[in-house]
C-alpha cells in the first residue's frame, strides 16, 4: 500500500528538498508550488516551503515522515510551468534551488507581510426607506439627506467623497449608519501605481511594407507553432516601428485569448513603454518592476495572478509574471547588458524568456536595432526566424547624416583638447537660434574622472577598490562609484600639500557646467544616476524636453535608448573613444550598439537629424560602422574576429570569480579550484586564475578565469556541483560562476 508524499523547498540555500506525508483531508489541496508550514528540527518549530513535487511512497517508507501542517492558502501558489522553468535557472546557471525559487516571486509577495489593501466604501441599505428619507427631509435632517442622494446616484463613495459631494459632514454619514439607511462595507483597493495618469487611447496604425511583412510572419509562427522555431528576431533599425509591430501582435494574441509578456532593458524605459501600452490596452496593461513600492508590486502582481490582465511591462523581473496561458514574450532592446542580472541567480533575462517561451509554448520576440552577435547567429543559422525592418516607418523621415570630428586636430595653442569641438559647439548654437533641440551623449557621470597632483604625481584612488575617485563638483566630493565610499574633495595634494591639484578627464557634470558657459541662454538639464534620484524626476525631466522647455539634454546612457523627440536635430557625441579599449572582447560590439542607439535619437521628425562623434579614433571600425548606419557589414567583421579567436557565438564562456580578504590565499585556492576543473574538462579551455582587471572592490581581491567551451555540458554540471559544496570547504574566499558571461571587468 502506498501513501501521497510532497517534497518540500525551504528557503535554506541548502539545494534540497524535505520529504512530508499528505494528510488524507489535505491531498486535494497540496499540489506544486503551493506554500505549506510543516514541522521543522526539533520541538514544535515550523518553517514555510514550497511544495516542488507530489509522489508516492510505500507505507512503511511513509511512516518515517513527518505529516504537513496546514496549507497557506493566503499564499499565492508557485505556477507548475514557473517551477518547472525555476528548475532550470538552478541548473543552467549554477545556483541553489532556493536562490532560483526567490526570482520567481517579488519580495512583496514572497515573504508575506504585505496583505491587500481595504478601505470603507459605503452604499445603500434600504433604498425604499432611503427615497421616503429623502422625501421627508427638514432642515436640520437635509446634510442626512444629500449624502443619501449621492448613494442613490452611485453607492461604493469613500467617506471623503461623500462629505465632499454633499456638502456635509462625517457625523452625518455616521448618523445614517446607525439608522440602519447607509451600510458601510470594507473593500479591496488597488494601489496604483501610474497615480491616476490618464492616457488618450490609441488606434492601430496601418503598417508599412516592412511592418505588414513582420506581422504577416509573427501571424504565421503564432497560430502555427510547430515546436521547433518559436523565437523571432526582429532587426528594425531606429524609427523603423518595431514597437507598433508588437502592439498589433500583442492584439492578435488577445484576440486569441493569449496573455503577454513585454520586457524593457531599464526602470526608466518603463513608464514611457507602460503609456504606450496602455493607450492601446487601457487596463489589460499591468507593470512590473523594482521602483515600485511593495504595495503596488503587490497589487499588480496578483492582478495577473487573478487573471485580472492580460499584458505584463517592465524589466528583467517581469519575465516571470505568472500568466496560465502565455502566448507571447517580446524582448526589447534584446542586446542590452542589463538583461544580465549581478547577483546569483545570473541570468540573463533574454535567454530564459527563450526557455520560458519554449516550455509554454509561446512566441519570443526578439527586437533590436543593434542585435546581439549571438542572437544575429542564431538567425544566421536558421535556430531563430528573423524579420527585418530597414526602412523608417515614415519615408519622409530620413536617417540622420553622421560626421566624424578628429579631436586630435583640436587642440589649442597650450595642446589640451577641448569638450566640445569648435564644429559642434556652432551646431548646437544654430539648432537653439531655430528652436530646435540637442542631445549631449557621454557614458561618464560627475565632473572629472581623477584627482592629480602636477607636482608628486598623487592620484587620489579609493583604498578598497583599484580604481581613482570620481570628483563631483556640485557636491565638492571625490566618490567611488564601484562601492560608493565618499570623502571631502581636498583644496590642497594630501600627499605633498601642493596646491596644484588638478582634475583630469571629464563627465558629464563638466559637460553641463561648460555648456552653461558656451551657451549662456540656452535651457539645459542632466540626466544621470546622480540627478535622477527616483523615476518621478526622470519622467519630469522627459516631460520637459518633449514639451520643448529645454533646449539641451546632457546624459549618460540612460538617454542612448528608447526615447523618441521630433524636435532633436543634433546629438552630440562627446568622446567615442570610452569603452572602445577595455580589456573585454565584446568592447568593440557595445561601442558600436551605443553609438547607433545614440545616434537614433536624432532626426525623428521631418526636420531631419544630424549626428556628430568626437572621436580620437575616427578609424576604429566599430566608429566607421556606426557612421554608416551599418550593422550588417559590422556584424560580418566582427564575427570573422570571434570566430578566429573561438568566442561567442562560436564558443560558451564562463567566468569564475575568486573574491577574499587575503591576495594569497584567494590565488592559492583558486589555482587549486581550477588545476581541479583542467584536469577533469580536457575539452575545455580553462586559464589558470588572474588578478581580475579591476583586482579590488570594497576591499576584497579579485581573481578571475575564464573557460569556454562549444559543448561544456559536462563542464556546467561539474561546476556546479562545485559550486555548491565551496562554502562548505572555504569560509575565507567567496567563489561563484558567471555563465555566459558578459562582463570580463
């Protein structure tokens, strides 16, 4: 004979389950993914799991286990398909089941503090006896009377509503209350977190030649999934309408009774992308992210839990909104690096919507301008279909004209080299006397990169990271922008107390400082982490420009992407050359990917745009390509270098990061570590650990190897399991594994 058993997940970090026996009056209820409290260590102590599996076990087997307590039916339950694709996340990248499962639910809901909201609404009781009240009404008895004719008109008013309406007081309303008239009921109350914005609904656009022939194919692969090819790369250039083709797919997969997924590379994308989207769906739209409060992560969590939505937006997180019938997922901006999450889980949220996608059964779009070299291989190869959108969705809106501007040919007579070269600066003038707008692109915040002395040579650095202090003017503070340590900036070289301290490099707090300076007259803002402190202030400073109450926008890469203002004519690139020399294969890719999402910014209207890059290497074939508009020959150069070198797409690429207090012991076991992997993966090409290229953060030495492999299975499984018995072995070094790594720094 045979009894139900669940294995059970608790959030130890342990990577195992718990097995418990089903009491008979509990087995209709316990399924995957529900939360239960069940009996744990010794005494009457009780921890909260997930049930991750039901089986069977013999009686005697049975007997030997703990029964389950009771089931948090409070608690939303896990979907199976989410569990199922959890299980994945833990085995691919190397990371405890329980880390895995934490993803899969917001904090807000995940450890249950926080509960629906209620307010008192009030109604009706009698409407018979409400209507002869009404009639019978004197003067003192009138207050009474009008808070009852605005029930009658529309019953569920909060208590401020009514006495606003009416005129009268909360005594009033209580009174009725007690007679019995008026009944006051408690009811759920969403947060909101679009705070009562109202948007003008949209209608679809009739799409051009290269939109219908997008659509025409997503159409097809959707309602014909045959198993094999369910991702999509949409490769549209800038102002092409990538983001109408997913409105229209979005509305063909509803009409099917579908649900959809959309996801944003950045917070600060959402609210503009969320407009967008509900303009067209109104309230089928939910959003998902962490600049939400808990409330309203919440709230909109468990609207699509309920089904109460159809359509999830935001970043990385969204991914794992909980929809039962997932038919669509669309990446945007599917190249961007912060689809990559830092901590463990590292997973990369684009290659998991892939695996989701798959499971489910559902459509991934994938759209770019500047797509990844791995997803433009996939579709090489024929793993992802592809559609291609080279033209403007207007014809009259023309690609801007790029012009490349040799900074080694501005120097001035003491041979230093100016912000802004003499070209751009009468630009930017020209389009402010024509009312018209400018983007300023540098991907550096604050004012200067460094602090030096003329005289010793001093460079003020942080102590516990490798890297020299950015100065902020503004603040008069040098900081570190890897651990966030800040100290007074110092009038005089702390080393040999000569004054000559200068600051060298720039950022863009400088920028806007000298463009105060160049242009006097003219309205500017910055945007950057420094500025933007909450998405409120993003959006205020969005809304601004688009209004045309400022006529420079100085910014970081936060405003590379996304952004779509007819009246920018010019962006001004300040310094191509910042990321172009990185010890990083993949440096010459994201400086091409960021110079043609910045360059996008400009000519989105009829008055045409003009793009203008700063460049002391204006041969640089990353430079050259960008100024074509040309991704394709690009694309094709550079994957001639990765495919002569054996890395990615060619290749798997694992990152194995050492951290401790300790240089020597640190390099001592993780030499150890990787002899070990060596000798066990000879199909694997394994470098013995070095100093990391930023070989201290927050006071911990870094270490680093790189592996890579075309098929490193064996290796992923082995790594592994390494993984998760190291901090059993070393309590000293922290060790943990970047699968397909994107960041070598």
């Amino acid at each position: 004979m045979s009894c139900h058993a669940a294995k059970v997940l608790m959030d130890l970090s342990l990577d195992r389950t718990f097995d418990y026996r089903i009491p008979e009056e509990l087995i209709d209820r316990i399924h995957p993914g529900v939360k239960v409290n069940v009996p744990f260590g010794r005494g009457n102590k009780t921890r909260i799991g997930c049930v991750s599996a039901i089986m069977e076990v013999p009686e005697e087997t049975a007997e030997k286990l703990k029964y389950i307590a009771e089931v948090l039916e409070e608690r939303p339950a896990i979907p199976e398909k989410l569990l199922k694709l959890g299980d994945w996340i833990s085995s691919y990248y190397c990371c405890t089941r329980e880390q895995s499962l934490r993803n899969l639910l917001p904090g807000a809901v995940r450890n249950g503090k926080v509960r629906a909201r209620t307010e008192p609404r009030y109604y009706l009781n009698d409407p018979v006896a409400a209507a002869d009240y009404i009639a019978k009404a004197t003067t003192r008895t009138k207050p009474r009377a009008e808070i009852l004719k605005q029930l009658s008109f529309r019953g569920g008013q909060s208590a401020d509503n009514l006495v606003a309406a009416s005129g009268s007081c909360k005594s009033a309303l209580t009174a009725l209350v007690t007679l019995g008239l008026v009944k006051k009921e408690n009811v759920q109350v969403l947060r909101d977190p679009f705070k009562g914005a109202k948007v003008q609904q949209s209608k679809p656009m009739t799409p051009t030649p290269d939109q219908a022939a997008a659509l025409e194919k997503i159409f097809q692969m959707a309602d014909h999934p045959d198993g094999q090819q369910h991702v999509l790369l949409l490769h549209g250039i800038t102002c092409s309408g990538k983001t109408e083709v997913y409105l229209q797919a979005i509305a063909h997969i509803l009409e099917s009774g579908g649900d959809a997924i959309v996801l944003v590379p950045e917070i600060s994308l959402t609210p503009q992308t969320v407009m967008r989207f509900r303009s067209r769906f109104g309230d089928q739209v939910s959003v998902l992210h962490s600049a939400l409060t808990d409330g309203e992560r919440y709230d909109e969590w468990m609207k699509v839990y309920n089904g109460k939505v159809r359509i999830a937006v935001g970043a990385r997180s969204a991914l794992f909104a909980p929809f039962r019938n997932l038919r669509l997922i669309i990446v945007d901006e599917e190249h961007e690096n912060s689809y990559k999450q830092s901590e463990a889980p590292r997973y990369n949220a684009r290659d998991v919507a892939v695996i989701r996608g798959k499971m489910e059964n559902a459509l991934v779009i994938l759209g770019s301008a500047t797509p990844s070299l791995e997803s433009w291989n996939n579709a090489l190869n024929g793993k992802y279909a592809i559609a291609k959108m080279y033209s403007r969705s207007d014809p009259a809106i023309q690609l801007p004209s790029v012009q490349v501007i040799d900074m080694r040919m501005e120097k001035t007579d003491d041979e230093k080299t100016p912000l802004f070269s003499k070209i751009l600066q009468e630009a930017v003038r020209e389009r402010i006397r024509h009312g018209e707008q400018t983007i300023l692109f540098l991907n550096k915040r604050g004012f200067a990169r460094q602090m030096m002395c003329e005289v010793c040579g001093y460079v003020a650095s942080c102590p516990d990271c490798s890297i020299p202090y950015t100065y902020h003017r503004k603040m008069q503070t040098l900081t570190c922008h890897l651990c966030g340590a800040m100290l007074p900036a110092p009038e005089v070289c702390p080393e040999c107390q000569a004054p000559q301290i200068r600051y060298s490099g720039a950022g863009t707090e400088r920028i806007e400082h000298q463009a105060y300076a160049l242009f006097p007259d003219a309205r500017i803002a910055r945007m950057d982490s420094d500025t933007m402190t909450n998405p409120g202030m993003y959006e205020e400073v969005l809304s601004k420009f688009r209004r045309g109450e400022t006529d420079i926008l100085i910014g970081t890469q936060m405003i590379a992407k996304g952004l779509d203002f007819p009246n920018v004519t010019l962006v001004g690139i300040l310094n191509a050359d910042m990321g172009l020399y990185l010890p990083d294969f993949r440096a010459q890719e994201r400086v091409f990917q960021l110079l043609a999402q910045v360059a996008g910014r400009a000519g989105r209207g009829f008055a045409g745009g003009e793009v203008m890059i700063q460049t002391f290497s204006p041969f640089n074939p990353a430079i050259i390509h960008a100024t074509g508009h040309d991704y394709l020959s690009f694309a094709e150069e550079e994957m001639e270098i990765r495919k002569e070198l054996l890395y990615p797409p060619f290749t798997r690429l694992f990152a194995l990061h050492f951290e401790g207090d300790d240089s020597a012991e640190v390099l001592r076991v993780s030499q150890e570590l990787v002899t070990r992997l060596q000798e066990q993966c000879p199909e694997m090409e394994i470098m013995d650990p070095m100093p990391a290229p930023v070989e201290r953060i927050k006071g911990k030495y870094r270490f680093m190897s790189v592996a890579k492999g075309e098929n490193p299975s064996t290796f992923r499984k082995l790594l592994r399991q390494e993984v998760m018995n190291w901090r059993q072995n070393n309590r000293d070094v922290v060790f943990y594994a970047d699968i397909d790594a994107l960041n070598l720094l």
